[in-house]
C-alpha cells in the first residue's frame, strides 16, 4: 500500500497545525508592540524582499487575497508603518515601502519572538530547519502549478468564462 498520500496530508495538517500556532503566538507576542501576526507578516514580507512590492505582490508571495492585504496595508499607512510610492512598472499598483516605524515595529517583533526563534532552532536544529523549509517551498511550488492549471481541477474554475 502506498502512504504517500497520507503522508502529504499528514504534511497538511501539521502545517495547519503550525501556522495556527505561530499566528496564535505571533499576536500575544506582538500585541504590546501595538500589531498583529497579520501586519508583522506584512512588514516582513517588506522588510526582507530585496525589492520594493505591490499589494498583489505581498499576496502572492504571502498565499493570500490581494483584498485582505490591502486592507492590512492601508490599516499600516495609517498607523505611519508603511508610505506608498510612485510604480514606474505600473500606474495604478502603487509599492508599498517601509517607514522607519515600520522597519522599528519589525525589528521589536522579531525582538519579541527571539527566545522562542533560540528554542526551536536549538531542539530541531538548523539542518532540518533548512531542509523543513526546502520541503514547504516546493510544496507550495507543486500546489501553485496545480492550481494555476484549470484543467487539474475544473470543479473550481466554473466562472462566467468557463
């Protein structure tokens, strides 16, 4: 019998399982800081790209809606953590840049998150670490190119074109 299958939803479900705790402990850990998970994600995503990034690019990159994070970026200009800047790409899809309260709240997030960051890399180690996330990224690869093809689950793509 081949557990392959189950073995990748075992792989689902333990990533479920993950990011409800890391969202879970992201928000107790950055509410004194005055964000959530959702906005740390946000500025992360910002502060470590090597290039400035649309709305729609933090949401790919994120596996999210453009929707959702344009509203965590918009709640994020209002707070001053992030300024929109000028696209020469693309009139209307403006980049989303870092504010120096914005490269601050990270910086105290990651300061907040630190002891714990220490803890799983000293009981798993850093070369399963490496490995873990070698294994997540070509997960999310294999999901993108499946779903990205209509034809490997036309149950989904019934729209007015379909």
């Amino acid at each position: 019998m081949n557990d392959t299958p189950t073995d990748a939803r075992e792989l689902a479900l333990a990533v479920f399982a993950a990011n409800g705790r890391l969202v879970s402990a992201g928000n107790t850990l950055v509410e004194h800081l005055g964000l959530t998970s959702a906005w740390w994600q946000v500025l992360a995503a910002l502060r470590y790209s090597p290039v400035p990034l649309t709305v729609a690019s933090i949401a790919r990159a994120m596996g999210l809606t453009r929707q959702a994070v344009q509203r965590i970026v918009d709640l994020l200009a209002q707070q001053g953590l992030v300024m929109f800047q000028p696209n020469p790409q693309h009139l209307r899809a403006k980049l989303v840049l870092l504010t120096e309260a914005g490269i601050d709240a990270v910086a105290g997030a990651e300061q907040a998150v630190a002891p714990i960051d220490r803890a799983i890399v000293d009981r798993i180690g850093p070369d399963r670490i490496r490995e873990a996330i070698v294994t997540l990224q070509a997960m999310v690869a294999i999901i993108s190119e499946r779903l990205d093809d209509r034809s490997t689950f036309p149950s989904l793509w019934k729209g007015p074109s379909s």
